[in-house]
C-alpha cells in the first residue's frame, strides 16, 4: 500500500518508477475512473522555484488535446507531493512490441500517426524533447499514443538544455542539436522519431555506447547507417529524418505525415526513390511494385545486420570535416592533460574515419593534412566529451545521494560516479564537495548496520568505500583535499573571464525566476560572488537591487492571490538579503492578516462540517425505529417520575435520571433537554414552598438534591439564606406568642 495519499485518488498499485517520479493505477473518485497518477520525487521540491514552474508548465501541457497525445486531466499538489493524473493506457508500450517484432507496415503506421501528433504539439509551442520507444503507448483502437511531455519545453523560451549540469533528454535518441545544447524547434523531435523508425525497422537503436559521451558523438558525427538490402526502401525515409542538419529533415510533423501516408498508400516520388531504384519511372514503377510485395510482407521484421558507411572524397576531406567539427571549438584548452585523453580519441577517430585516403607511395607529411591548431582542436573534442560525460555521471548520483537509505549497491554507484566525474576533471567542484558528503552517508550507513546486527552489509558499505578511496579513510582529509581544491580552482581563474562568468550565471539565474535559490545557483549568490572580487561593481550592485525589487513583486503578487507559501518564501528571501527594506513590514504584517484569515476560515469550514457530520449521524440514528421506541419509554417514565416527585431520587428511577438516558441516546432532543429544566425548576419550586411553609428539614432536603445534581444552579445561595432565616422567623414567632395561663 503506497503512503501517498492524494485527495479525490484512491491509488491500486505502482505502475512503474523512475529518477524523478512514480507512476501509480489509481482511480479518480470523482468520475469513478482509471488513471495514471505520476507522482514527483519530493527531493524535487528542495528547490523553492520547483513547485511554482512544475504546476505552471504542467497546467500549460495538460491543454494539449489530441487523439495521438495522453490526455492530462489534473494537476496539483498536496503535502509536498506535485502530481500529474493522466490518462490510463494499459496496453503495452512501442519498445515491447518491437522487442516482439513488427511488421514495416506497423512501423510506417506509428510514424505517421507520432509524427501527427507532434505537429499538433509544436504548433501549440510545444518542443517533446524525450521522443523515444518508451513514450509511444497505444489506445484501445491500437493507435500510437504520445506521452510523457515531462520535460517539453516551450519553443519561445529561454530554458537551457542543460539544468543545474543535468542533460535533458535520452541519449539514444537525441539529435544533434539537442547533443550540443543548441536551440531546438520540432525538427528534433522529428530527428528522435527517425531513430524509432530505424528502432522498429532493426529491433536496436543506430547510436549507442557504453554512456552519453559516446552516444552524442556518435549522433553528431556518424552518418546514418544503412539499412539491409531487403530494407532499402526505407533507406530515403530514414536518411530524411536523420539528417544532421535540421534544415535538411522534413519541416514539420505534418509534412512527414502526409509523406508517410502517400508512402503507405504506394506513391514514391523520383525524390525518394533515387536511393532504391533506377532513373526511368519504368524501373521506378517496377521496383516499387516488387518492394511493396515485400514491404507488405506480414511477417514481422527481425534484426538486420546494419552496414554503417562513411561517404568521402578521394581527397580524405570527408574525415578532416568531421574531425574539426569535433574538434575545432575551443581552442587549446585542456592541451596540457594531451597525454590522457589523446591517445583514445585519435583511436575513436580513426575507428571512426577508416584509414587515410591516400596512395601507398604518398609520404607520411602529406598524407596527413597540416591543419593549424589540431592538437588545441583535439583538446576541444574531449573537453566537449568530458562535459557531456561529466552532466549525466552528476546526474545518476545526485538523484541517488539524497535518498535517506541507499543500498550498498546504490551507495557503491553514486561514489564511483564521482570518482569517474573527479578522473575526467581533477578539479570538478560539485564532484570534489559530494564525493566527502558521499563518504560520510557511507559510513554513517556502515555504522548504522554494524549497530543493528548486520555485519555483511556493513563490509558491503565499507567496500564501496575502499573500492574508490582507500586512501582517505577519515573524512576530515577529503574535506580538506576539497577546500584546496576549491581555492586552487579559483586561483587558477583570470578575474575578469570569471567576473563575466559570474555576471552571465547570474542572468541566467534571474531569467529562469531564481532570484534567491536555489542555494548557490540563483542570481543574487552570483552578483555576490562577483562583489567579492570586484566590491562596488556597479553591474552587479545593480543586478542585486533588481532581484530585492522582484521578491518585493513577487511576494507582493503572492498576497494579492493568497498564495502563502510563495509569499513566505519571498518575504524570507527579503529578511535575509534586504531586512533593512521599507516595504517588509508591511508585507509581514499583510501576510499574518492573510494567514489568520486562512486559518479561520478552515476552522469555521471544520467545525461546520463536524456539526454536519453529527447532525447526520443523529438523524440516521433517530430514524431508528426501536431508537424511537426506546426514547419515548423513557420520557413516559420520566414523567410518570416527574408528577410523582420522584425528580432526583431514587437512583435510577427518577424524572432527571429517564431525561439524561434520552440525552444520552440524542443529546439535542428537545424534549429531554426541556424536561431536565422542568426538573430544576420544580426542586428550586419545592424548596421555597417548604420556605413557606416554615419546613425547614423539608426545603433543606430539596436545596441537599439541588446542590447535589445542579450545584451551578444560581439561586442555591439565595434560597440556602431564606432555609438559614427560617430559624429566625421561628423564635421570633416563639417569643410573640403568649405564656400559657395556669389554672
């Protein structure tokens, strides 16, 4: 059973789960329906602009609505947890049918069908960015169905394609655009959905490695691979879609659409069909014919061994292209770790280009090119490929290093991420700073099980922590090596690239709406970082006053929706960064007002809905016939009590003892609650006719009663005097009287 419990949801089961979210079955109760509820990690939420971007962007994806997109009904969040509830599909997803095997025909249909939908989302501004297998799932009508717009991106904004050094995407199936950190528009969902195409068509993906490094080379600089002879036709379809340059894929999803159609339908153009056939529309036709036998063909395609070529000039200039494109971009930096790293890549790119096309009797000087700069050129290249490796080595362990229990395994992973991130970049600081922080979990986990009786897992946490430092077994000494390192890095830096490079961070920060978090990476620890270096730097003391400026706006807009956690955050940003600011105390003082308000309200709502709930309940209670039954014996023996003054004694049969049994079924009956006050009013009744009667003993008696069951009473002082005058009244009356005579 899972602990998440998000209102208007009864959750069945967990469908699956991933780095940042799970996906649960659930019903939505209030239309008694099946539904997919993707539930984010809460360790998501850490950053304060999450929550706020998370609903706004969710909201924005759930307006698409289009047969080939899974509907999104519900966006929210609740104790923390931000959820999406959306359309159910339970068949299976496009990457198990094609590990069973498809039929081309299948696999056209799905093209066109995605390719559909994606223009639909791209003309609502809607850029995919995650196309792959996984995402395609099918209705009941076996229709491709697009899903998970987790991380779309809006093609008019400024977002990155990286995140807090997190490449966004699947590797496998990115384009080379989206490998780069370029700007994207459709193309390069276009660019993914060519790689599913290849995907069904071979049953494996064109570019793969051992990581992401690997694969965004490969998607940058292999030509697309060739399909079999028995395949071929597909060959013009596949090469369009994969082209390298988006200008050369087709422009929208609506155009490979329609393409696809007229493929399916039989009709090949002299365009498409230049790399099938012959250059007579008679053999074009008659090749067409015999390869939609073929293509129609129902059995389902297997694996085809791929021939992956790479087409140059005789001149070897096809190599040289693709070896500055790698390498030409950054200058020398990173030349004087050369001897690492070289060797390998001048090894990939010779896997890569094939031997040189040169003449056995040409010399060695000119069979290679003298480009200038190639040794900075390859420097470039594997600084490129140490970043990208560096972005997804980071990612893996900080998704895994935040978890409260991390198994030996896991824990085993996350240190030799960083270890793996510290051999591409000695100096990396997020690398140098977790990895102690990774050390320490470790040995706290190691502890924790040695405590607790479990010395295997406590050698199995101890390994993990041997296997990548053996060397530093006390975390003081990383500590240290990680503040060295930190002062050695920013020694090493040049003070005005560094201020620009602060100044440019800080931008970026203000524009993605992080003015004060999250910690270390928002706009003001950036403009701060450059006023240490430079004090009184008028771009940065300006840049500060701006961000004071939009909290007080934001908090401000915040107050005026009563969204309370915005403005709270906004307003603690402010004590902390500008407590002197004139317009805090009216903001702190507005934002109580608002809280309060809140707070009543909710109470007033429960309170009223706890006297609804018992009101129900009373009246289902009384709808009971022998309830009935049984209330109106006893208001028949408390009055039968009552008119023989039997009002409080004896115990248990008695007028106040019947009415309190009623209360004690309905405490709001009228009748009960009236005759316990007719109880009261004949015992205060009964003492002042004893009053009057000067029966002291009697009016003690009855005020003793009164005392006993109503000792709230206010006329028991009152009529306990009168009971106290009585002995007065009686020796007066005594001493009037007359001395009897004697005869």
């Amino acid at each position: 059973m899972s602990v998440i419990n998000i209102p208007g949801y009864k959750i069945i089961k967990t469908l699956g789960v991933g780095g940042q979210a799970t996906v649960y079955l659930a019903i939505q109760q209030g239309f008694d329906r099946e539904i997919a509820l993707k539930v984010m990690s809460p360790a998501l939420a850490a950053d304060p602009s999450f929550g706020e971007r998370f609903i706004r962007e969710a909201k924005i994806v759930a307006k698409l609505r289009h047969p080939g997109i899974v509907t999104v009904f519900d966006v929210g969040e609740h104790d923390g947890f931000y959820y999406l509830a959306m359309e159910y599909l339970p068949e299976t997803d496009l990457r198990q049918r094609i590990t069973q095997g498809m039929k081309a025909k299948d696999a056209l249909q799905v093209i066109e069908q995605v390719a559909r939908a994606l223009h639909y989302a791209h003309e609502q501004g809607y850029i995919h960015r995650d196309v792959k297998s996984e995402n395609i799932l099918f209705n009941d009508h076996n229709e491709a169905v697009l899903t998970d717009f987790g991380i779309a991106k809006a093609s008019n904004s400024s977002t990155q394609m990286t995140q807090q050094g997190k490449l966004i995407g699947t590797p496998q199936y990115m384009s080379p655009e989206q490998c780069r950190g370029r700007t994207l528009d459709g193309r390069a969902d276009i660019y993914s959905l060519g790689i599913i195409l290849y995907e069904m068509l071979t049953q494996e993906v064109p570019f793969d490695g051992e990581d992401s490094v690997a694969v965004c080379l490969q998607h940058v600089t292999k030509p697309v691979p060739k399909l079999s002879a028995r395949q071929q036709h597909y060959q013009w379809l596949l090469d369009k879609m994969l082209a390298k340059k988006a200008a050369d894929r087709f422009d929208s999803g609506l155009q490979l659409a329609d393409e696809v159609a007229r493929f399916l339908a039989g009709d090949i153009s002299l365009s498409q069909a230049k790399t099938v056939v012959g250059d007579s529309d008679q053999s074009l036709r008659a090749e067409r014919d015999n390869n939609f036998q073929d293509f129609f063909n129902d059995e389902p395609i297997a694996a085809e061994a791929r021939t992956p070529t790479i087409t140059e000039s005789s001149d070897g200039k096809g190599k040289w292209w693709v070896m500055l494109l790698l390498l030409g971009g950054l200058g020398g930096l990173g030349y004087w770790q050369q001897d690492k790293w070289l060797p390998s890549a001048k090894q990939w790119l010779a896997e890569m280009t094939g031997p040189a096309a040169t003449t056995p009797t040409e010399p060695e000087s000119k069979a290679q090119p003298n480009v200038a700069g190639a040794e900075p050129a390859d420097a470039d290249a594997e600084q490129i490929a140490r970043k990208a490796q560096i972005a997804k080595l980071i990612a893996e362990a900080d998704s895994l290093l935040p978890l409260p229990e991390l198994s030996p395994e896991q824990m085993g992973l996350v240190l030799q991420n960083y270890s793996r991130v510290l051999l591409l970049q000695d100096d990396h600081p997020k690398a140098t700073a977790a990895q102690p922080q990774a050390i320490a979990k470790a040995v706290s986990l190691a502890k924790q099980q040695l405590s607790e009786g479990n010395p295997e897992r406590f050698n199995a946490y101890r390994e993990a922590i041997a296997s990548v430092a053996p060397e530093h077994p006390v975390l003081a000494d990383l500590d240290r090596f990680a503040n060295d390192l930190t002062a050695q890095q920013q020694a090493q830096s040049a003070e005005l690239a560094q201020i620009q490079t602060y100044l440019t961070q800080a931008d970026d920060a203000a524009q993605r709406g992080d003015l004060a978090a999250p910690e270390e990476n928002n706009a003001w620890y950036w403009y701060s970082q450059v006023l240490l270096i430079t004090p009184n730097h008028e771009a940065a003391m300006r840049g500060r006053q701006q961000v004071v400026d939009q909290l007080v706006s934001r908090a401000q807009s915040a107050l005026i929706n009563q969204q309370l956690t915005t403005a709270k955050t906004a307003i603690n940003h402010l004590l902390t960064l500008a407590p002197q600011n004139e317009e805090l105390p009216a903001l702190e003082s507005r934002y109580r007002e608002i809280a309060s308000e809140i707070e009543q309200r909710e109470k007033l709502a429960q309170q009223a809905a706890a006297r609804k709930k018992a009101e129900q309940e009373r009246q289902q209670m009384l709808a009971d016939p022998l309830t009935q039954l049984k209330i109106q014996s006893k208001l028949d023996s408390a009055r039968s009590a009552y008119t023989e003054l039997r009002l409080v004694t004896p115990e248990g049969d008695n007028a106040l003892a019947k009415y309190r049994e009623v209360l004690a079924i309905d405490a709001a009956h009228a009748q009960a609650l009236e005759g316990v006050k007719l109880v009261q009013q004949k015992l205060v009744e009964q003492i002042r006719t004893a009053v009057q009667n000067s029966d002291k003993a009697e009016a003690t008696a009855w005020l003793a009663k009164l005392k006993a069951f109503f000792p709230d009473h206010p006329d028991i002082p009152v009529l306990a005097q009168q009971i106290e005058e009585l002995d007065i009244i009686l020796e007066v009356e005594v001493k009037d009287e007359p001395a009897a005579v004697s005869i």
